[in-house]
C-alpha cells in the first residue's frame, strides 16, 4: 500500500512540476527576482539611514554632555576662586560623572559609526550586484524573446503552430468542400441530360432531343436552301429564255439582210 501511495505522490509531482514548466515565463521570474534585490537594496538603505540617524542623535547628546561638563568646571573653578571648595568639589564630581556618559556614548558612537560604514558599502555593493543583475536580466530577456520569435516563425512556417495548424485544416476543409460541390454540380448535369431529372424551366435538354432540333433545325435550312436554289435556277432559265427570244428576233430580221433571197418568177 505504501508503495502505491509513493508512486501516486511521485506521478503527481511530476505532472505539478511539468504544469509549472509550462507555465513559467522565465522573463517574468527575472523580473520578480529583480524586483526582490531592488526590495532588499530598498532595505538596506533604510537601515543605513537609520544608523546614521542615530550615531547623528548621540553626536547630539555628546554635544549636550560635554558642554555641561565645560559649565561644572567653570563653576567649580569660579567656587574654588570664591573659597567655596565644597561646591568646587560637587562640581567637579558631576563633571566626572558626566565625562562617564560621554565615554559611554563615544564607544556607542564608534560602533555606530562602523555600521554605518559596514552598511554602506554593503549597500554600494548590493547596488552593483543589482545593477549587474538587471543587465543580465535584460540581456537574458532579449535572448529569450529572439529565440521565442525565431522558434513561431518556424512552427507557421513548418505549419506545426497552433494557429498555422487551424488555417491548414480551414483550407483542407474548403478544398473538400469545393471538390464535393464540383462533384454534386457534374452528377446533376449528367441527370439532367439523360433525363433521369427533370428541368422545371425546361431551358434544359437531353441529348436526344437537342439531336432531333438539330435534325429539324437542318432540314429547314437545306430546305430553304434547295427552294432558294430552284429559284435562282428557274430565273436563270427564263433569262436565257428571254435573252434568246431577243437575239432570235434579231437574227430574224438580220437574216434578209444576210442570205440571198430569191424570189419566184
């Protein structure tokens, strides 16, 4: 049962981890990892200020501390002067106590100081390393983005693409139906013609009667040919009738002229 349930986790996650290869776009992981050091260098600043401002808030309180150590000494030297040892001492005694604090805030500022400093070019290099990573990252993204055109330019091309993919199919699709239609249109002339359909319009004829038209079609014409001819052959006969009759009647009244007559005694 165990070994079961190892295979089922294990076919699992690796069916979650192709999901997400899938799914990744590693431009957008550059940027989101850009992004994150650009928070972390965000941070880092913020911590820089911050110690700055507190090693500025201990320079002030040195400051502060050390004018008042100035003021118990001129006060204990002016009761000193007066003959007033007592507040001379007491003075002098809160000078002291003071110049404790100072030491105090002096070690406090030369650490503060040193972090700062740590910080800093902590900072400095962070912001070269994102600077250099963002160059990579853009150099990464322009890489991968040619190799992303290049590879759709090969799959329309090769007509492998989703998209090519769907054209080819549209157009083996009107082929089809255009060879269909050829097809349909040819059967239905051939119906037509034996008379196996029939034309409502009755423009449409079969072979055998567009024969007989022709047949009597023809027989008009030779027809009329042959009348036409007989025609033209009867007015030839009575034109040579009558151009015979004309020179007959010539000749007639030339031949007195011509033969000799003679004539009975």
């Amino acid at each position: 049962m165990s070994g079961v349930m190892k295979r089922m986790g294990l076919i699992f996650r690796a069916k979650a981890n192709k999901a997400l290869d899938r799914a990744e776009d590693p431009r957008e992981t550059l940027d989101y990892s850009y992004q994150k050091q650009l928070e972390l260098l965000q941070k880092v600043r913020r911590g820089v200020a911050d110690v700055a401002t507190s090693r500025k808030r201990l320079e002030l309180q040195l400051s502060e501390l050390q004018k008042k150590s100035s003021t118990y000494e001129d006060q204990g030297r002016k009761a000193l002067a007066l003959g007033r040892e007592d507040l001379a001492r007491e003075a002098l005694s809160r000078r002291a106590a003071l110049q404790q604090q100072v030491a105090d805030l002096e070690t406090q500022h030369t650490q503060l100081q040193g972090e700062e400093e740590k910080l800093t070019l902590a900072s400095q290099r962070l912001q070269a390393k994102v600077d250099a990573f963002r160059t990579k990252k853009e150099t990464i993204k322009a890489t991968y983005t040619a190799a992303q055109a290049q590879t759709q330019i090969g799959e329309a091309f090769s007509g492998i693409s989703e998209e090519m993919g769907d054209v080819g199919m549209a157009i083996q699709r009107a082929e089809d139906k255009t060879e269909q239609l050829r097809a349909r249109a040819g059967a239905l002339d051939e119906l037509l013609a034996s008379g196996a359909l029939d034309d409502p319009s009755g423009l449409a004829k079969d072979d055998i009667q567009a024969e007989l038209d022709r047949l009597s079609g023809g027989s008009d014409v030779e027809l009329e040919l042959q009348r036409m001819k007989a025609e033209l052959a009867g007015g030839g006969t009575q034109q040579a009738i009558e151009s015979g009759q004309g020179q007959g009647g010539q000749s007639a009244q030339a031949q007195p002229q011509d033969t000799p007559r003679f004539d009975k005694q």
